[in-house]
C-alpha cells in the first residue's frame, strides 16, 4: 500500500525518497512492486539496522500502512522521537496511539486504501509547516505514560506469582 501510494506522490516530490526498514518473508514482494513502479532510485530498503533512534531522527514521517497492529511498538518509538506517524483509522494499534491532526494523521480507510494514503501524504509531504506541527505534538496519549505501563505490568507480575 505504502509503494503504491509513495508512486503516485513520487514524480511531484522529487526531493522525497521512501526508506523502508526491516525485514521479512515479503520483502521480494515488496522490491518487485518497487522495480515495476519504476521507483528502484528513489525507494531503499537496507533491512534491519542498528541504529533505530538515528532512522527515526533522519525521517520526516513514519508511515505505517498496516491493516493489524497489536500495540504499534514502532509508533510508540516514532513518537518518543518527536516524528509524527501516518496509518489507518482502521488499525487499532495504530489508533490507540495516534490523535489525528496532533500527534500524526489517521487516514480514513477506502475501498483504495493507496489512493487514501496518497492524498494524506500529500498534504504533509506540501507543507513543512503541518509536518513541524504535528512533531511539536508527538507525545504519548494519556494511559501510555511510562509510570502506568510499569504499574501495569507489575499488576499483571503479580497477578501471575499469586496464582
């Protein structure tokens, strides 16, 4: 969804490249759509790497076109680093994390799930100002702060040893 949609954005946005990070069983997938958009210059795909925080530091977006995410680890991450997230409305781990139009946008989802993507894109790829808004923003939404998460799972640690 993500290649599809950055095709269609790509030869208006010249400056911008896609960079995709990790790995997986898709991953030929993945670079035989990026070869038949004609996109091999401008998209990459190093795989896994060392250096997250320095990923998250060098982008101006995370997009994260996922229809399942259980809690969005990576969106997690992306906020700490002040980079505001792109993804579905329709994908709960994304979701729970996310306030559209704060700290990142959730796209509606569409019969084109591409075609969707590309339009929210756009509007950030255009403006540097809403992208820089949207960093100012990133924060953990209320619930995910770290003094509740650790009380949670001591709750859960707890609750596992007394039984």
């Amino acid at each position: 969804t993500l290649i599809d949609a950055f095709a269609r954005l790509a030869p208006f946005f010249p400056d911008w490249d896609l960079r995709i990070v990790g790995d997986g069983e898709l991953r030929a997938d993945l670079e035989a759509r990026i070869t038949v958009a004609g996109l091999t210059a401008r998209v990459s795909m190093p795989g896994s790497v060392r250096d997250i925080p320095q990923e998250y530091l060098r982008a101006q977006l995370l997009v994260l076109p996922s229809r399942y995410e259980g809690f969005g680890l990576v969106v997690a991450e992306a906020l700490a680093h002040g980079l505001p997230v792109v993804g579905f409305a329709d994908c709960d781990g994304i979701g729970s994390l996310i306030s559209s139009g704060q700290n990142g946008i959730l796209v509606q989802p569409a019969a084109n799930r591409a075609g969707a993507l590309s339009e929210e894109l756009r509007k950030l790829m255009v403006s540097s100002a809403a992208r820089e808004d949207l960093a100012r923003q990133c924060e953990m939404p209320a619930g995910f702060e770290t003094r509740q998460v650790v009380e949670a799972w001591e709750h859960l640690i707890e609750t596992v040893v007394t039984v």
